[in-house]
C-alpha cells in the first residue's frame, strides 16, 4: 500500500520506540566489529590436500574442521568465482540467515589448480536465534534520514516492495530513490537480531550512504561510499603533450570490450558504451545535457582550445570524448589483471561471464554541482556507479585583500559560495592553528586563517564558523601551489578558500587588519576531465570497493584513497598527483612519491588521503623495486589486482601488503620486492596497528630478503 507520512511523524515514533521499555531497548549493543580470521597456507603446506570436489564443498569442510558448526555452513551461498592468470581459483560466499543476508558476513577462499587450499578469509557469523524487528521500513528510512542530513524536512512514500527491499520515492533530493532492505546484524554481544540497511543517493555532491539501522531504530553505522572507434584525446593530461588521436579497441570473444567500446546513438556530448556512458552535466540535474552533435561513424575528434573557458561548445565535447576514452582505458586495462565481470566490475553487459549486469560507469563531465573535487559512488554489483568529475578554480577564483596584500584563493567545493561583493572582517589568527578542535580564539565577525592538515576541510570551517566567523582562509601547510577544498556538510555555510603556503606566512602577518574575501570573475577554470590521474584515481575506487569492500573507515578509507593513487601511477608510470588540474608541477599530495618520507608510525587517523599517501608511497617503492629486477608497472599491477582476492574487507595497510605477498606465491623475487617497499616506509615484519594508540614501525625484512 503506497502513503505519504511525514518525517515528524515518524521521528516521534521512532523517538517512542527508543525509549521504550524493556532490556533491549535500552541497550548500547552495537555491530560485531571483530576482524576476519585469516588463514595461509606455509611454502608447500596448504590448508587442505588435493581434491577433486567444488571449491565451496572444499572451504565448508575446511571450515568444520576449524569449528564451524553445521547451521554456519549451512547458511553460505556462493556469490563468486573466478579464476586468476596464476590459475588459482577465488571463491566468495556470503551468510544467509531466515532468508536474509547477514549484514557483513562473508568468506573468501583461494584454491590451487589441485583443489588444493591457498588461503580462507573467515568473516561469518555465528548462527543463532534471530531477535525480531520494532521497526519497519519506513520507519528505518527515517531513522537514517535525521541522522544523515539533520533538521531537514521530508516527505516519503513508499512506491513499492521487491522481495526483501523497500523502495521509496525520494523526489528531486536524491539521484535514485533511497531503499531499505531487511536484514540480519550480527551484534557484538555475539547474538544476531533483524535490522535495516538504508541505501541513500543524493543528486548534489552524489553522496551515497548505506546506513545500518537496527531493530529498536538506532543507527548503528553510516558507511560513506562515495570516498571514469577515434578519439582525439590527452593520454594523461595537456601538460604532458598534445591531443593525440587513437584508435578504439581490438574486438572478439577474448577482448576486454568484445563489441568495442560504442553501444546506440551517439552525440558529441553524451557518449554511451558497455562500460561506460560519458555525458555533460554542466546544469547539474544528474542527466545528460542535451545539445551536442550527431555522431554517426564513431569519430569523435574535437581540437581542444585550452586559452578560452571550458564552458565553450568544443571544450564541452572535448570533455565527454576525453572522459569516455579514460574510463574505456582503465576498464580495459584492470580487465586483463582480473577486474572482470566475476569480480564486480562495470558493464552491461556481462556475456555470460559472471557477476551482475546493467552496471556501466555513469560519468559526469563538467558536473555543476562542485568544483575543485571529483567523487566517485560504488554500490553494489548489479548497479551503476557515478563518477561526478569538476571543473577547478586552478587558477584562484578567488582574493582575499588585506592592505596592500592581495593573494589569490581557491574556492572550496562546500559552504557558501564567494561573490564579488564578498564578505569583510577583521583578519584573525585561529586558535588552535589547524582549526581541527572547537576554536578558543573569538572569530565574531571576522576572517579565520587556519592551517591545512590532520582533519577535513570541512572540520575546520564548521569549527570557525561556530566560533562566529564570517569566512576563512585555509593557508596550504606545504610548498607551491594550492587547491580548492573538497568535502562536503551540509552545516557549513560561511564561504572559504585556501592559498599558498607562502601566501599564508604573508596573511598571518597581517592579522589584525581588516580582509575582503571575494570572487575573481575574470579567472579560467580548468577542466577535470582532461586529467587522467584525476579520472583514474576515482575509478580505483570502485576497484577496491567490489574486489575488497568496506573501504571506509581510519585504515580502510586512508587505503582507498591510497589504492586509487597506485592505480593512476601504475599506469601513467608518473610520482605526481593531478598537475594539471591543480595547475602546479608539485601536483595535488604533500609530497611526490618518489621523495615521500612518512612513515607507518606517522598514520594519523585524520585526514584520509594524507594517510593514503603513506601506502601509496609504499607502493611506489616496490614499483621502483619491480624495475630494478627487470619485471614492469604492468606486472606490478596484475600482483596489485590479483592481491585484492587474498585481502579481508575493510583493510589495513599491513593486510594489504599481506594479500600481494599472499598473491605472488613462490615467486621470490616479486615476494621480497613487496617486502622491501613496504618496509622501507616502516611496514616491515615487525610492524603493527594496535587497536588503541599509534602504529608501530618496523624496517625489517623477512628471511631470505
């Protein structure tokens, strides 16, 4: 039965069911959050002996005999197969329980060409009496709603019931209609009761959610998922060489695209494929602009004019061609490394090989709805991701004047918007620098300079907004240029901006004086869409998402960050992150990789992509390791996919290096060139992660590297 209910309506009946009586109601029982157990197999000892059974009957047996009970094995269902260029056979399973998916629960297993087992990842659940529901759909739909985006009105319908899924129309808010779907938690008192897992998608800024709501309605987590024929394109950026014209792919039954990249009718502006539909979506509406021209034979071969704004008609088609090759380019690429249709990656169309269909990459070229960012959302297989790519205030869209100073500002991508009245204030110094805590120096009406580094972008303007700012200036906290702040909360509503480290050294000498932050109108915008590190990077985020999951999180998130960095450079073979769409040599990281100095210890569990840039540094330390034994970037790559089946959900760095060595096997000279890369950067055997206090360092190496 479809009905409209109101928020307030369900809030209050959510807040009666809180506070209700009775043990459970009042509990503070949270998810099971407990690690995945890991099993290797020793150099010539595997788990099991040979055997010519399925895999699945070879994992449950090895499962019994480590104590999984019947009712356990019983509740696997096989979600994947594949099998790696190694020949070595990964099998994922997943938990069901009463006809429902247990919440997290999952093994992953790899077996040799012998039935012989390599590996089990062990992340199930006990099975038990399932404790009942107190909420339904639609009050679990609510209950996610005022916990992700608070004092906001809503108005819900629920249009229909599939299954064990609840769909409601969501209207123009979000870019498909939120669902809820029951399910089992596993709890971490060890018992499992039924609960909610709320899929949210909004149209701006592409934020997807999946919120966990349990039987009594509280939110237990909120995990963040949105942490890219002839074209004349740049194959890595403009400030790498000129447009070039290639070829579309090779086709045939074996091919990673075996019926080419095109797919129905064409325009300059929207490109469609199996792998990818590439289209602008410069007025932000989530759908593709229209306009454009026909494109009947497959050419697509608009020069770029770099000296005019992107906003121009070639420049737009410029986007949509450059943006489609890119996306075709590492699909076909992570393809051949074992990113295919078994393993969760994006098509339409699957040819029977696997996984789930009807999941093409939909990337938006010249996206309105931010700048100075680009994001990427990965739900689950079946379903299409977005990658939303920006246009960037490179060159400073914005001032900020104090006296006779005048430096330019990079916009942020949240908050209000400069204009070119701006806003005016006496110019003062936050307290603490970093602005990363509640500030104790008084910003009423004034311009708050704060530090980069440690927490997010948007921590630091909130916190000078509630002191009483009217702006703030983000001074860079490393060399060369500066970029717009990304991010995304929707309770800042000052407008910010970052300059140069240098340009910050000089504003906070003039705290005190008054300041005008404005917009520069006259400034050129940079194109995202022309960078491939950018497109790369956000397209690695939908590999770790379906090879591994759960990349949220302290590590998981960081790594995410990290992984998709490795998959730009691994293949433009370059140490520097996003030159171009930052417009500076020294490129977007704090450091290039090459001469990158931090430490496992230095993980500071803030800011995810400075802590990513600890594992990426790794990474490109057995990239140099790889080339000095005669091996290449592509071989690197295969063993960096590959290593991805041997690696529980939601990682940390160490198990990250563990399932590449894990992957690699015998192959000695490829396991000690992982091993020394990663020690280098304090990862080594003796490292660990405690799970209170920093990480611990360790340089050293294994016997016999």
């Amino acid at each position: 039965m479809n009905r409209t209910i109101k928020s307030a309506v369900l809030i209050a009946s959510i807040a009666a069911v809180l506070t209700g009586t009775g043990a459970y109601a009042q509990s503070t029982i949270g998810l099971d959050r407990s690690q995945a157990r890991v099993a290797n197999a020793a150099a010539g000892l595997p788990l099991t002996a040979a055997s010519k059974a399925a895999p699945q009957s070879i994992v449950a047996g090895y499962l019994q005999s480590r104590g999984r009970g019947a009712d356990v094995l019983a509740s696997l269902r096989v979600t994947g197969s594949s099998v790696s260029a190694r020949g070595v056979t990964h099998v994922r399973m997943e938990q069901q329980v009463d006809g429902l998916a247990v919440y997290g629960a999952y093994a992953k297993a790899a077996l040799n060409a012998d039935g012989e087992l390599l590996q089990v990842i062990d992340g199930l659940s006990e099975v038990s009496f399932v404790q009942p529901s107190r909420v339904d759909a639609t009050q679990a739909m609510t209950a996610a709603l005022t916990k992700l985006y608070p004092g906001q009105a809503a108005s819900l319908r629920a249009a229909g019931v599939a299954g064990n899924t609840t769909t409601f129309a969501g209207g123009t808010f979000f870019y498909r209609n939120p669902t809820a779907t029951a399910v089992v938690l596993p709890l971490d008192n060890g018992t499992l009761a039924r609960g909610w897992v709320v899929e949210t998608w909004t149209a701006d800024k592409n934020q997807l959610h999946y919120t966990v709501v349990d039987g009594d309605g509280r939110v237990l987590d909120v995990e963040s998922r949105t942490n890219t024929d002839s074209y004349k394109v740049f194959v890595e950026d403009p400030l790498k060489g000129a447009q070039t014209i290639v070829n579309g792919p090779a086709t045939g039954a074996a091919q990673p695209s075996p019926n080419g990249w095109l797919a129905g009718a064409q325009t300059t502006v929207n490109i469609q494929g199996n792998n990818v539909k590439a289209y602008l979506d410069t007025d932000a509406n989530n759908a593709a602009d229209t306009g454009g021209t026909a494109v009947a034979d497959g050419n697509f071969t608009t020069t770029v004019d770099l000296g005019v704004q992107p906003s121009t008609t070639g420049n737009k088609a410029v986007a949509a061609q450059n943006l489609f090759y890119l996306n075709n380019i590492v699909h076909d690429r992570l393809y051949t490394h074992g990113f295919n249709e078994a393993n969760g990656n994006f098509q339409v169309n699957n040819f029977g090989k696997g996984g789930l269909g009807n999941d093409p990459v939909s990337a938006e070229a010249q996206d309105g709805s931010g700048t100075d960012n680009a994001n990427f959302s990965t739900p689950t297989d079946g379903s299409a991701p977005r990658m939303q790519m920006y246009l960037w205030n490179s060159n400073p869209q914005g001032l900020v004047t104090v006296g006779a100073a005048n430096p330019g500002v990079y916009p942020s991508a949240f908050g209000a918007a400069l204009t070119v009245t701006g806003v005016s204030g006496q110019l003062r110094l936050a307290v603490p620098a970093d602005g990363c805590s509640a500030l104790t120096s008084s910003m009423t009406s004034a311009i708050a300079i704060v530090d980069r580094g440690t927490c997010d972008f948007t921590v630091k303007v909130l916190n000078a907004q509630n002191a009483g700012a009217k702006g703030v200036v983000i001074a860079n906290n490393v060399a060369g240029g500066a970029f717009g702040p990304g991010g995304s909360d929707r309770k800042v509503k000052i407008p910010s901006g970052m300059v140069t480290q240098a340009d910050g050294v000089t504003l906070k000498g003039l705290a005190g004086g008054n300041a005008v932050l404005k917009s520069n109108p006259g400034a050129l915008k940079i194109d995202g869409d022309l960078d491939s590190d950018i497109v790369f990077h956000e397209y690695g985020h939908g590999l770790t998402w379906r090879m591994i999951g759960s990349m949220s999180g302290t590590y998981a998130g960081a790594i995410g960050e990290g992984a998709s960095d490795v998959l730009a450079f691994l293949i433009n073979g370059d140490d520097i992150m996003g030159e171009y769409a930052i417009n500076d040599r020294l490129g977007i990281r704090t450091a290039p990789y090459a001469t990158h100095t931090k430490t496992l210890s230095q993980w500071t569990a803030g800011e995810v992509h400075t802590d990513g840039e600890i594992y990426a540094a790794a990474m490109w330390k057995v990239l140099e390791n790889y080339q000095a034994a005669g091996l290449s970037a592509d071989d690197l790559m295969g063993d960096f996919v590959d290593g991805m089946n041997f690696t529980p959900a939601g990682p940390n760095p160490l198990q990250m290096r563990d399932g590449m060595v894990s992957s690699v096997g015998t192959d000695t000279v490829r396991k000690c060139a992982i091993w020394r890369g990663f020690a280098v950067k304090g990862m080594g055997t003796g490292a660990s992660i405690p799970r209170r206090g920093a990480p611990v360092d360790s340089f050293a190496l294994p016997m016999g590297c």
